[in-house]
C-alpha cells in the first residue's frame, strides 16, 4: 500500500516538474530584461525639445501629473494604461517635457537615458526623475516599465 503511494507521489512530482518546465521555460525566452542606459545627450534632447518623429512618446500620469516621458522605436508599444501616448509633434509632448523636468520627485534628480532590450539594443529613451526598470516582450514587442513610485505623492 505504501509502495503504491509513493509511487503515485513520485510519478506526481515528475509531472508536476515537467508542466512547470512547459510553462516557463517558454515564458522566459520570450519576455526577458531590458535595461537603461543613462545618458547626458538623451536628456539634452528632452530639454531642447528635440523628439525624434519616428518614435512613439508616452508619458506616464497620475492624473494630470507626468512624472516620466518614453520614446519607443515604432513597432514597440508600453501596454499599460498608467502610461499615455503622445504625439511627437504635438505642444502637449513639450509641456509636458517641461513639467517633468521643473517639477522632479521629491528627493531625485531628472535623468535621461537610453532604453535597452536583453541585447543591449537601444531601441528607445527614458526622462523621468524614476527609478525604472524595463522588460521586452520579444514577441509581441511590448514593453513594461516599473518605477519606484514611493515617492509620488498619491
């Protein structure tokens, strides 16, 4: 009886092994972490008001508050609702340059930088007084951005 038990566990934990294996081996191929990379020239060009027309801009919001500014090589979307797109050649991406850069976190400085899938390949840029972290869905190319939001005043 007890043999059988414990064979029955045992052929449980293999299985339950390889379905882990099948769902998250895949996962990791296709999701991994990106980077940034700051950058002094990146943040010239938020400053000067200098966006390249051929990146998508969003901006992320807390209401009518921006607290960071991405641009994404086309072909590359952030899926998160928090984060707004902007037009590049719109008054509206400048001002809101300038709040994010008048107006930083509490306690942190306004940076630029370079956004990096697994690769190492720029493939856009950040502005934002936030410390970020970045994953590239390689797939689908979704990026997700988390930042530290302990110092927004929600």
């Amino acid at each position: 009886m007890f043999i059988r038990i414990r064979r029955s566990l045992k052929a449980l934990s293999v299985a339950f092994v390889l379905m882990l294996a099948v769902f998250f081996v895949p996962g990791l191929s296709i999701a991994s972490i990106g980077g940034v990379q700051i950058s002094k020239t990146v943040s010239q060009n938020f400053e000067a008001h200098r966006f390249n027309s051929d990146y998508h801009y969003y901006a992320l919001m807390d209401g009518d508050i921006p607290y960071a500014i991405v641009g994404l090589q086309k072909g590359y979307r952030i899926h998160d609702i928090s984060w707004k797109k902007i037009d590049p050649n719109s008054a509206q991406l400048a001002h809101i340059e300038d709040l994010v850069q008048f107006y930083p976190v509490q306690g942190s400085d306004v940076y630029g930088a370079y956004i990096l899938d697994s690769q190492n390949k720029r493939i856009g840029t950040l502005y934002s007084s936030l410390t970020a972290g970045v994953i590239v869905n390689n797939e689908n190319k979704t990026i997700s951005i988390t930042t530290d939001n302990s110092g927004l005043g929600n």
